[in-house]
C-alpha cells in the first residue's frame, strides 16, 4: 500500500489506533493464511496502478515483430487518481516524427465505462472514442488498454494457489468467459512490494498465449516502481518492452489536464 | 546371349516364381508407408525461387491459405442479412473459434460459460458412417478427425478468421464519438440490427465484395488453416456443423486448398477403383480374344507385379505419392500386358511345331526379342524423358513408369516362361486345336483388316494425300492450343467444389487470391541534399517575412547538417533531425516564448461564466511580461466580443496558435515526418496504389482488390465525419455529405497518413492491417480475388499489370511480385509446358536413333517414326480444336503416345521385312500383313482402348480426360500404322525393299 495515509500526529488515539494496526499486521504476517487471494490483488492493484497521488513518466514503447523489425514509440504519460478507483489518463507522443503531438485521454471510471479521447494534429482532429473492447491493442503493441489502465479485480475470480516467502502466486478466473480471450492467468506478485512481476494467460483451449512482465523494478520517492516492463504474444511472436524513465509522483497535476482542451494544447511544464 | 535369362527360368521355374513373389512381397511391404501429396504447389521444387518468395509474402503479411465458406440466402426477402442465418453464422464461427482437442484425442468444441450460461461441450466424431469410406481411410492413412497440429493447437488459427463475428468494424456511435468493434459484435436479434450489421459491411470497402455479395445474398467465411492438409477435414467439419442448418441457407464450401485436398481424398478412391476396374476390363477383353483363362492369367499377373513393383519402389524411396504418380498403375498396365500377350500368343501359333514346351518358348523368345527390347526401350526412353522436366512430381512419375516398362519386360523374359513351364499342361496343349489359333477369316476383325490392307495397297496415294491434309488441319488445332489449368476444374461440372465455385464467384469477388506485393527498391536511399532543398524553400515560405533572422540561422545550420552526412559515410538522418529539432527549440524560446505563455495560462483558466473582460483581468500578469502578445490578442478578440465560456476560452486559444503559426521545433518534426516517410505512408504512393486498384478492377477477371489504402481510407472517413446538425435541411444535409464524403480519402500529408494507420492498428483484431501493409511501411501487398482461376485469366492480369506499371511510373521507383497459389499455378504451368516440349523432343530423338540402330537403315527409322508423328500432331490438333485446355495430364500424354505407338510401328514394319524378304513382293507381303500381324497389333490396340474406359466413369477430370485420350490415342495410331505405312510402302516399295541378298538380318 503506497497510498499516503494523513494523521494528525498529536491526536493519541490516532495513535493508538496505529499501534493496535501495527501488532495486528505483525500478527499477521506471522500466520500462514495472513491474506486472503482478495486482499492480495488489490494490494497489487493499488502498488501498481494507484501508487502516489498523481504521476508521470517517459515511456519508450518498443514493439518488436516476429521477424524481428523495431518500431518505437516515445509518449509522456500522465496519471491523476480521483479517488480509491477512479483515474485519469492523458498520453502524449513525442516520437516518431509524423506521430508528434498525438494524445489519448482516458477517464478510467471504475464500475460504469471508461471514457476515452483522440487528438490527431495532423487533421486537426478531436475525437471521442466510444466505450469498447478494454482488451485491444494499445497503439498497436502487444499491451491491452486493460494493461495500462488495470483490469478491475471485480472482474475475475481470485485463488491463491502458491506462496512463499518472496512471492504470491494467484489464479485468476474471469466472471464472465465469453467476455475475454483467456479462459484464466497466472500472477505471480512481490510479497514485499506487492507488484505483479509475472502474469501469463491461457485461451480456452488451455494453451499459454501471452505473457506480461515485470523486468526491472526500482524504488522511486519511496516507491517500488516497474520500469521495464513487457508483454508478449506467444502466437504471433511479438514482443513490446515499455521503458519508464523520469518517473515522478505526487507532483500536483491540475485536474484540467485531463480534459479536451488540453489535447489540442498539451500542457508543457510536465512533458 | 539373348537367351540367357529365359533359359535359367525355363530350367529353374520355381525357383524364378519364388524369386519373384519375394521381390513383389517386398516392394508390397513398402506400401504402409505411404504418404499422399496432393499439393499443386509440390509441382515446382521446393528450391523454385517463386515459391521461396510465395512464402515470405504468407510470413511477412501473416497470411494462410484459407478454406472458404459461402452462405447463400436467395429466398429471404432481406437476402443474408436475416437474424435467423446472422445468428447460425455467429454460432458457427464461435464453434469453429472454439474448437479445440479432447481428451480421448477427438475434436469438440467448448463454448465457454457466457452470463447466464454455462460452458457447453459439444463432442465430435468425423468418421464417415459408409464402411468403404472407412476401409478407404484406414487403408490410406487418412484421419478425418486431424484436426490439430502436433501441439495439439487447432488447424483453424482462430485469431486470423475472417467472419463478420470478428472482423473490425469502425462507426460513428452516440455524441459524434467513434465506436471501435467487431462487424456483428453480438448476433442481431431483430431485423433492424440486422440491417445495421449489413449497412456496416455494404460501407466498408474491405468487406463488400469479400465478406459479404454486393447482392447481400452471400456471406463468406475465410477460416485461415496452419496447413493445406487441413483443408478437407475443415470442410467436413463445416459440414458436419450446418447440417442441421435449413435448405434456405445454403452452405457452400470452395478455395484452392480444399479443391486440392478434395481431389487428393477423392484420387485415393479412384486408384482404389479405377486402376482395378480398368484391370478387370483388360483381362476380359483378353479373355474375349484369347479364350483361355491360363493363356491370359500370366500377363496379368505381369501387369500387376510391375505395377506393385514400381509403386513399392517409389513408396520405399520415401516419394510422395502425387496425382502424377497415382496414374502409374493406369499407364503401366497397358503396357505391362503387351508384351506377354504377344509371347503368348505366338507360344500357342507355333507350340504344334515343338511338342515341346521349353523348346517353343526358347524359338519364341529367340524370335520376338530384338521388337520386344525395342518396344520396351523405347516405351522406357519416352517415360524417362519426363526426368528432364523442371517438374518433380512429372519426374518421379516418368521415372517410376520407366522402371515399370523394364521389370515387365523382365518379367516377360523370365516370369512367362517359368510360368509356362509350371501351370500350362502339356495335354491341355496338345488338345488345343490349332486351326483355332490361325486367324479367322470370317470374324469382323479379319473382314475389316482384310479390305483394309486392299485399300492400303490400291488408294495408296488418296491416303497419303488424306493424311496430308489431316496433318494440316492438325497444324491449324495446335496453333490454337491454350495452355491452360486450375484445380477446381479437375473435378466434373456437377461436382459440389465445381457447384460452390461456380456460385460463390457469381456473388462474390471472387475466390481466387493472388497477391500482389510492391516494395521500394532503394530502401537506404539518404538523399540528404535533396530533404535539404525542400525544408530551406518551405522555411523560407513560412517563417521568411515573420521571423527572417531565424530563419536564416535555421537554414544555415540545416545546410552544416546535410553537408556532415556528405563526408561521413552512410548516413543518419533521424540524428540530423535530432540536431536540428535543437536548434529549433532555440528558436522557439526566442520567438514564441510570449506567445507560449500567454496560451499556457489560457489553457489553464476556468471557461465557466468567463467574458472577454474577466479574461483581460485574468491576464494581466502574463500582459506585464508580453504586452505585445496580449495586445495583439484582445485586438483579435473584438470580432467574437459576444463569445462567453468555453467557446471564447477556445477561441482565444485558436488566436494564439494562427498567431503563432506553428513553431520552429514543429516544423523541424514536420518535415522529418514528411521527408523521411517510407512509402506506404506517403499520400503520393498511396494515392498511386489507389489508381493502380482502379485500373485493375477493369481488367477482366479481377472481381475485387483489397489495400491498405482502402482501411486508411475509411477509417480517414469515418475519424473526420461530422455528423449534420438534427435540425438541418435537405441542402445542409448533402452539404455534411459531401463534406464527409471529400474524406473517404487518403489524407493531405504523411503525418496525417500515419496518425490515421496508429489507429487503424491498434483495433480490435490485432494487427489485421499487417496483412496488406508491413509494420515498417516500406512494402504493401494487394489481395487480388480473381474470379476464375484459370491460368490463363491470372496471366492476363499479371501482363496487364505490367503493361499499367510501365506505362505509369510510381512517384518513388517500386518492384512488383505477385505471390498466391493462383500465380504459383501459373508458374508452374509455364515450366511444365516449356518442359514437356524439349522433353518430347529429347525422347523423339532417342528414339530416332534407336529406330535407325534396330532397322539399320535411316529410311526405315524415319518410316517408323512416322504413325507416332502423325498421332501426336493430331491427338494435339483435336485438342486445340476441340478447345480442351492443355494441362498437366494432356502434356503427359504426348510421352504414352511416343510409348505406345512406336510399339505397333516396330511390330508392322519388321514383321513387314520379314514378309517381304519371304515373298519377295510388296503386294503378298500386304497381304500377309493384314492377317496375323495386324490382327495381333488390332488386338493390343483395342485392348488399351476398351480397358480405360472405366477412367471415362471418374468424377475427376485428369483421369477422364487419360482414359478418352488413351483410347483415342490407341485408334489414332493404330490406324496410322495400318493404313500410312502400308500406303508410304506400297509408294516407296522401290527404294525401301531391298532384294533378300542384300538385306541385312534384322535378328542377330
């Protein structure tokens, strides 16, 4: 949990109540079944979607086909959380050339549908995007809007099958099959910092086909951050490695950022 | 010396027998190993450089061959598009999606749990009911329920099918926003959704002609398949899954790999029944001829021991067994008989000379030696010939033949007389009436040859001239031959394959692919100087009068650029963009920093309730800094003084950016954008695709082609469309409309073009545009549907193609390649022909000159070349006139001509010396000829013929067209050889005939 927690330091019970929280939580850990399959995946939902108050970070995309050939991709992304679900996302592309200047806004709503925006200057066009398919290809590479923004827990099935000192590892289901290609996945997730470092999806037919990963983890204003991270897609043999760098948190983005306008004139100071 | 091997069987029949059944029982034990190849494309090797490149393009663009499903609904008044056939083809394709292997190894589908549903499983079991279907199965090791790869993954890649079910579909949805899914995301459940599903398709130009007619009375489903192999099982599986589908909708299914696979499961069957019944035939006519059982078993048994060994032969070799090579029992068996039966049946003419078994067959092998080696030699040397071709199937097959030729030959020196030896009685021969084997003089056949032979000899000349005058019209018929072939034509007219292809094509595009892939030619092509030349005129347009003293720094330092990557080798011209998008940024913060400022702190103020004063308040600050700016601003602003809120907020950013035009950095990424674009992504090759696309919907057979140029074109269309306001009037509305329709094109520049393809490839179906453009955009590919897939329809467009390419030039150089089984067919074709031709001429020669060897006589070798000439020219002659297109089996045939008709020749015109040498005059001789020795030439002729008319019952056109043109083959040459060679003799009888004395033996 990487969420900041605000007390008033000098009122006592608050500081009790953090005591008591604190021997609880040793307790806990203590004991074998300390958490539950639920309560894993939304610690690992918080520490990887939710971390600080606000974010930002450089984001090389490098989507690698079978036979090979690179294409990449430069775009600054922006993060704001509303509140515990709620999310705003704005994407800005820097390169390749003939993309510069391109953004998505995305306003992940948590239970009802994400709104979504499209900036292309190069026919000066504003467009929204209707609420769709969250499992598509984000600008073409092997991560799914839902691998950017965060699949809801609500959405699947949660048990622990596996877990040791270092990591959990958990199987999911999702409530509705039809819905999605994979019929379950695997997460293996950081007992200390609560990051998935490995999901891998199986189809209905039972195969593996995909496989998301942490590859590079570091500790940023406090916060264990991925900043190397790739999906893979087992069939067609395409892999797409996202490289983080100038990673911040908690740095006040305006809340107007994340609105139309800003897609036509990006807000400067933070890209 | 000639004598050696019959002696050794004559002393040692047994053991010659036992010889021979475990030689047959171990070519017959290589049978289970049989691998059946029924692959058109295995025609070229598999080192051919156009199939090399055949399959990069499937690599590279992600492509499979795919088996094609028609739905047709002609009685529906809405055609296709009625919820009840919408919702069975979105039940049939998640079937097909979700199939997957049981556990007992079987195919079932599993439609996983949907809300409210719970997973369904649905076993299958394609095993035919028919039990001969099953015995035919288990004998030639076909599984129909292979349907999965080693993996176990299913031959269906589920993630590349084409269905309206999952096919990308881009439309405007609520409040002007765009809806990204799949064509028919969820079944319709009333009319009007089905009519929404098929607005959607009939606008999108990738899908209308493809995936759904025109007429909208068809839909097609394109199911990818990881091998060809698959093709027939997937078609059964269709079958078995829309069996209980209404006659209304009709299911047909078609596509070159089901074709081809189709006829491999169906040649099966033919040699299963064909080759034997044709056997069956020729041992009755036999028997008809002869009238002895024992007489004709031993040439049978011959026939069947060659074919079995040369199949075991090919088979151990580990050769596949192709079309070609599944004829050889057919080919063989003709002339596997021929021999024995005319040992045979001179053993029984002469055997009341003997009383003595071995000593007859020891005169008549001594006698019928040197024809016998020739007619085998040269039947050998027109079958090897087929070694020369470019063609592996065709050489394996002339191959295996020509082995076929000599083991029963073999057969006929040792097997017969062994044979003879062990099962012909003694007493059963001396019973035999020897007047019964003197030709019969009243028989039809006798009557016939008699007035034959006197007309040969008295109309000599009319015949001469009568053949002339066929020869020239012959010449006329090859003149018009036409090359031509397609696999869905080896099936017969009524045939279910022939049937979907013939309706299929009438609503579609046709089914026919092609690819036709253009690439850039100089990928690495810098032109430095150039880029430069263009960003200096463009900067000066735009920024000269603004900002010259900039501009000058700019472009000064723009040339210092270009003019480093001249001394450097190679070079890099994204790091010269780099180095100049920095300098640019200088710029910027000199001469845009007010301006920059001034909409920065815009874009950052509440547009609620705001007025042009409260915004003049709200900029003070930045006014202190940039009053110039702010001036210039409210100066612009007077115009829209009545603006409130949001819509002065945007406004007053809209000023800055005019007054800021674009910047310096901008602009540097703007031309790197431009300049440096690969093809496909400029508007200028796109465009040139796009014209290319028109001119080939003219041209005759091309139905349909598909681009990437028609995606980007409409996803431009569908991002820019702007919706008319509810309340506009009929005029405002067309005005929208043709607004909208102005953008259903490709866009004004390359940034434009690639922001339009980013969206375009990250849709639902992943990476679907990949099929038609590569991920670099430095090659695209065309889908060409054809509508027939007839050779000569393909070669057409491949020339059309070519003569448009050079008569305009793309404005960036490209190459142009086709790929597509359709072309490969072409290819191939084209070497089969050119290889069948200089593979007869090779063989002609040979023959010649075995011809001359054997008759010692140049005059007579030509003589004997004759009736042979004369078939070819005519059998190919009739074919041209009659219109049947020259393909893979005709070409063959002109070798089993050369084989065959040579045989009589050889026969008539020795035995024609022998008589003549006797009787010392050409008239008796003719005389004689037309008894026994034609008689014995009439009957190995008919035989041939009568026996392949079984072929003629095939529903499989090659076979067919063998069997009719065996037989015709079979009367052509055997009246050539009983009516132009008595004919040329009786003309030439002077200058052939040499007295006795001065004649060499024939014999040695």
């Amino acid at each position: 949990m990487s969420k900041q927690r605000k007390w008033n330091p000098l009122e006592p019970f608050a500081r009790t109540s953090l005591a008591l929280a604190l021997l609880l939580w040793l307790a806990s850990t203590a004991s074998a079944l300390a958490l539950s399959a639920d309560e894993i995946v939304d610690r690992a939902n918080q520490a990887s979607y939710y971390a600080g108050k606000d974010g930002r970070a450089d984001v090389t995309m490098t989507i690698q086909d079978a036979s090979g050939v690179e294409r990449v991709r430069e775009f600054t992304l922006l993060r704001l959380n509303e509140d515990q679900v709620k999310q705003k996302f704005y994407a800005y592309f820097k390169a390749p050339a003939d993309v510069y200047k391109m953004a998505y806004l995305v306003w992940k709503n948590g239970t009802s549908d994400d709104d979504r925006w499209l900036w292309l200057p190069a026919l000066n066009l504003k467009k929204r995007i209707a609420p769709g398919d969250k499992r598509t290809s984000f600008v073409g590479s092997d991560f799914l809007y839902e691998d950017v923004s965060g699949r809801s827990p609500q959405d699947d099935e949660h048990v622990l099958v596996e877990e040791s000192a270092t990591q959990y590892v958990l199987e999911n289901r999702p409530k509705d099959p039809s819905s999605v290609e994979f019929s379950r996945y695997l997460v293996t997730i950081d007992a200390q910092t609560f990051l998935p470092i490995k999901a891998e999806y199986y189809d209905h037919s039972g195969q593996l086909y995909r496989r998301v990963e942490a590859l590079q983890v570091e500790t940023i204003q406090g916060i264990p951050t991925v900043v190397l991270s790739q999906a893979s897609d087992l069939i067609r043999g395409s892999i797409t490695r996202n490289a983080f760098s100038n990673v911040r948190y908690d740095i006040g983005l305006d809340e107007r950022i994340f609105t139309e306008r800003f897609l036509r004139r990006p807000p400067r100071e933070v890209l | 010396m000639k004598l050696a091997l019959t002696n050794a069987s004559l002393k040692r029949p047994l053991l010659t027998l036992l010889v021979v059944a475990v030689a047959t029982v171990a070519f017959l034990l290589q049978f289970p190993r049989v691998n059946f190849d029924n692959d058109p494309e295995n025609m070229l090797s598999a080192q051919e450089p156009v199939r090399i490149f055949h399959h990069e393009i499937k690599e590279k663009y992600a492509l499979y061959d795919f088996v094609i499903v028609g739905i047709v609904n002609e009685e529906d008044p809405a055609g296709i598009f009625n919820v009840a056939t919408l919702q069975r083809i979105d039940t049939l394709t998640r079937q097909l999606l979700y199939l997957q292997q049981g556990s007992d190894g079987l195919p079932e589908i599993r439609l996983p749990a949907s809300s409210g549903q719970p997973e369904r499983v649905q076993p299958l079991n394609l095993t035919p009911a028919s039990a001969w279907l099953r015995l035919l199965n288990r004998a030639f090791n076909h599984d129909p329920n292979r349907l999965f790869t080693e993996q176990g993954r299913s031959a269906i890649i589920a993630h590349e099918v084409i269905s309206p079910s999952v096919v990308d579909n881009i439309k405007q949805a609520q409040l002007g926003s765009l809806k990204l899914e799949y064509l028919m995301e969820h079944p319709p459940q009333t009319p009007a959704q089905a009519r929404e599903i098929r607005d959607d398709a009939m606008n999108n130009p990738l899908y209308r002609g493809t995936l759904v007619s025109e007429d909208e009375k068809a839909i097609c489903l394109y199911l990818p398949i990881s091998a060809k192999s698959y093709s027939y099982n997937v078609a059964t599986l269709v079958r078995e899954l829309t069996r209980d589908w209404p006659q209304s909708d009709r299911v047909l299914i078609t596509g070159l790999p089901v074709a081809e696979d189709t006829f491999g499961v169906e040649m099966l069957i033919q040699m299963a029944t064909s080759a034997p019944m044709a056997g069956v035939a020729i041992f009755l006519l036999l028997l008809l001829f002869f009238r002895s059982l024992s007489l004709i078993l031993a040439p049978m048994v011959v026939a069947v021991v060659s074919v079995v060994c040369a199949m075991g032969l090919l088979i151990g070799l580990g050769y596949d067994v192709h079309i070609m090579s599944s004829m050889i029992a057919i080919f063989l068996m003709p002339i596997a008989v021929a021999d024995s039966v005319h040992i045979l049946s001179e053993f029984y003419d002469v055997y009341h000379r003997f009383n003595n078994k071995a000593q007859t067959v020891r005169y008549v092998v001594g006698h019928l030696f040197q024809p016998m080696l020739y007619t085998s030699l040269t039947t050998i040397a027109g079958f090897a010939s087929l070694a020369f071709t470019p063609i592996p199937p065709v050489q394996v097959f002339g191959l295996h033949v020509a082995f076929g030729v000599a083991i029963a030959w073999l057969l006929t020196m040792t097997l017969i007389p062994a044979y003879i030896m062990l099962f012909v009685s003694q007493e059963k021969l001396a019973q035999h009436p020897i007047a019964s084997q003197k030709p019969d003089e009243t028989s039809l056949l006798m009557r016939v040859l008699g007035w034959l032979g006197q007309v040969c000899y008295t109309a000599s000349g009319r015949i001469l001239v009568l053949a002339l005058l066929l020869l020239l019209v012959a010449g006329y018929g090859i003149s018009r031959i036409a090359v031509n072939d397609n696999p869905v034509k080896w099936f017969t007219a009524q045939h279910e394959i022939r049937v979907a292809d013939r309706i299929l094509n009438q609503h579609f595009g046709g089914t026919y692919t092609a690819y036709l892939t253009l690439a850039e030619v100089r990928p690495d092509a810098c032109n430095c100087e150039e880029k430069a030349q263009r960003i200096e005129s463009e900067a000066r347009a735009r920024f000269g009068s603004l900002f010259p003293q900039y501009t000058e720094t700019l472009i000064q330092r723009l040339h210092q650029l270009s003019d480093q990557q001249r001394s450097v080798q190679g070079c890099d011209v994204n790091q010269c963009f780099y180095l100049l998008l920095q300098q640019a940024r200088e710029l910027d913060d000199q001469a845009f920093d007010g301006w920059n400022r001034l909409a920065d702190e815009i874009n950052y103020l509440d547009s609620a309730g705001l007025t042009l004063d409260w915004l003049r308040s709200a900029l003070q600050a930045v006014a202190a800094e940039s009053p110039l700016e702010v001036a210039h601003l409210f100066a612009a602003l007077q115009a829209d003084a009545g603006l409130r809120g949001e819509a002065l907020l945007e406004q007053a950013l809209a000023q800055c950016e005019k007054q800021m035009g674009q910047t310096f950095s901008a602009f540097v990424l703007e031309m790197q954008a431009e300049t440096t674009a690969p093809p496909f992504k400029r508007p200028e090759m796109l465009r040139y695709v796009e014209e290319l696309q028109q001119y080939l919907q003219g041209v005759g057979q091309v139905g349909k082609t598909s681009s990437a140029v028609d995606a980007l074109k409409k996803a431009a269309y569908e991002l820019s469309y702007v919706a008319p306001p509810t309340d506009a009037d009929a005029a405002e509305r067309e005005h929208y409309a043709a607004l909208n329709r102005s953008h259903f094109a490709v866009p004004a520049t390359a940034a434009a073009t690639a922001q339009v393809f980013v969206q375009l490839e990250g849709m639902k179906k992943k990476d679907s545009l990949f099929h038609l453009v590569t991920r670099d955009y430095r090659e695209a590919n065309l889908w060409v549907q054809l509508k027939s897939g007839d050779n000569r329809d393909m070669e057409e467009v491949v020339a059309a193609v070519q003569h448009y390419l050079e008569q305009h030039p793309a404005p960036q150089e490209i190459k142009a390649r086709w790929a597509g089984l359709t072309y490969l067919n072409v290819v191939w074709q084209d070497k089969m022909v050119k290889g069948m031709i200089s593979s007869l001429a090779g063989s002609f020669i040979v023959v010649l000159v075995m011809m001359v060897l054997l008759f010692r006589s140049l005059t007579w070798g030509v003589l004997a070349m004759l009736p042979l000439t004369f078939t070819i020219a005519l059998i190919y002659g009739l074919i041209g006139l009659a219109g049947k297109d020259y393909d893979m089996p005709v070409a063959v045939l002109s070798s089993l001509t050369l084989g065959l008709s040579i045989d009589f020749a050889i026969h008539f015109l020795q035995r024609a010396r022998e008589l003549y040498r006797k009787t010392g005059n050409w008239k008796t001789s003719c005389e004689a000829m037309f008894h026994e020795p034609a008689r014995a030439i009439s009957r190995n002729a008919l035989t041939v013929s009568i026996g392949f008319t079984p072929l003629l019952l095939a529903p499989l056109v090659p076979y067919k067209t063998v069997g009719f043109f065996l037989a015709t083959i079979m009367a052509v040459s055997w009246l050539a050889t009983l009516m132009i060679l008595p004919a040329l003799l009786t003309r030439l009888e002077r200058y052939v005939f040499r007295l006795p004395g001065e004649e060499e033996e024939i014999q040695l």
